[in-house]
C-alpha cells in the first residue's frame, strides 16, 4: 500500500513534537502519531523523525519569465549562503531549488524578502534622484541593484567566516553539503547546467555606491543550528 507523503509528513512532524520538554506536548503528539499509524496500518518504528529534514530533493518554483535583475542578485544570495543550490530553467518560467525541505522554504523566502527589499529600496533612491532633478537611466538602476546585493553579500560572507572559526568542523559540513547538493542538482539536470549571466552595466559610481549603502542597511543574518538553518530578518 502506497502511503501519501503528506501522511508521511504528518507523522514525522508529530514524533519531531514528541520530543518536546513539555511532557504534555509530547505525550499527545506522540498519541496521535500512534493513532495515525495505526489507522494507516504502518509500522512507526520505522518511520524516522528526521528523514525529511536531512534528504536532499529538488523543487521547481516558478519566477518571472523575464529574470529581473534584482531576482538574480536574490538567487546568488540564496545560493551562496542558505544551503540550497538554485537553478533558472532557461525558457519555462521555473527556478530549480536543491537542498533539504526546510532549506528551500527558508531560501525561497529569503528570495522573496530581498527582492521586495531591494525594489522598496530602489523607488526611495529614485524619488531622491528625481527630487534633485538627476535621471534615473536603465544603467544606474543596474547599478544601484548591483550595490545592493553585493553589500549583502560581503555582509554574510564576514557571517560566515566568523561563524566557521568559532565552530570547529562547520567548513567540512558547508563543503560536504556543497558536494551533496552539486551531485544532485547533476542528477536532477542531467548533468546539463548553464550559468546565468547578467548584461554588464556601465558603472555609475554614485548609484553603485547609493545601492551599497542600502544593501548595507538591510540585515539578513544566516545562523546555523545543527543541521538547519536559522533566519533572523531585520
């Protein structure tokens, strides 16, 4: 008998619960784990708490047909630093996540959050430039995009250099994920990945620099707790 995964889930969920420090909580997820199993005609003991949260799975996600600059900045983010690795599918509207269940929900929001992020900051910038009387012209908005996301950028990559040096062995759990997600990307894809690349824009140091200042600003804070991440936004 095929089981929903759904059922599946909701088991896990609730044995995950059964572990809580309230003996009450626990005690009644643990029942009804007992319940549902049983109704279902499944063996609980085999049925692990954590699989879900340590298999490696790909999710397609839809995005826009035309790839916004700011989407890619908020791709290359994820990418780098919440544990998911992130393909554009060139042509069907679809970016491919790859990485553990809970990894791909924090990373999808994370895109979310920096996309509405940057554009917020993007029309306070344009309604200053056009206060002052300067145009705004496609290539400084690129600019100011491209300041944006690599304030962030360099932002977390100091997160994660401090957090690799007070916690022995987490540079062998970054790579060893790193290596899982890449070989199942690869299976996934058939091995066929292209990068996405973004047309260079002609630099424009004032937008470039208005954009890092505002990047600067927006706190994004990737902690690590095991083997799951923790996502504080300001």
């Amino acid at each position: 008998m095929n089981t929903p995964a759904s059922i599946l889930e909701k088991i896990r969920s609730l044995l995950r619960l059964a572990k809580s420090d309230n003996a009450h909580e626990a005690k009644l997820a643990m029942e009804k784990a007992v319940e549902i199993a049983a109704k279902h005609q499944l063996d609980l003991g085999n049925i692990s708490p954590e699989d879900d949260l340590h298999k490696i799975l790909g999710e397609r996600l839809p995005c826009p047909a035309r790839l916004a600059r700011e989407y890619v900045g908020a791709y290359n983010i994820a990418h780098g630093f919440f544990n998911v690795n992130i393909t554009v599918i060139q042509g069907a509207s679809q970016v491919l996540f790859v990485g553990t269940k809970l990894d791909i929900e924090i990373a999808d929001y994370v895109c979310t959050y920096l996309v509405r992020a940057c554009r917020q900051a993007l029309a306070k910038w344009k309604a200053g430039e056009k206060a002052a009387r300067r145009k705004t012209t496609g290539s400084k908005v690129a600019n100011f995009i491209d300041g944006f996301f690599y304030a962030i950028w360099l932002n977390l990559r100091h997160q994660r250099a401090s957090q690799i040096t007070e916690h022995a062995g987490l540079a062998l759990v970054i790579k060893s994920g790193h290596e899982a997600r890449d070989a199942a990307t690869q299976g996934i894809l058939k091995g066929k990945i292209t990068e996405l690349a973004l047309a260079p824009a002609r630099r424009d140091r004032h937008a470039l620099g208005s954009g890092f200042v505002s990047g600067k600003d927006t706190q994004i804070n990737p902690g690590l707790r095991g083997n799951q991440s923790v996502l504080a936004l300001k």
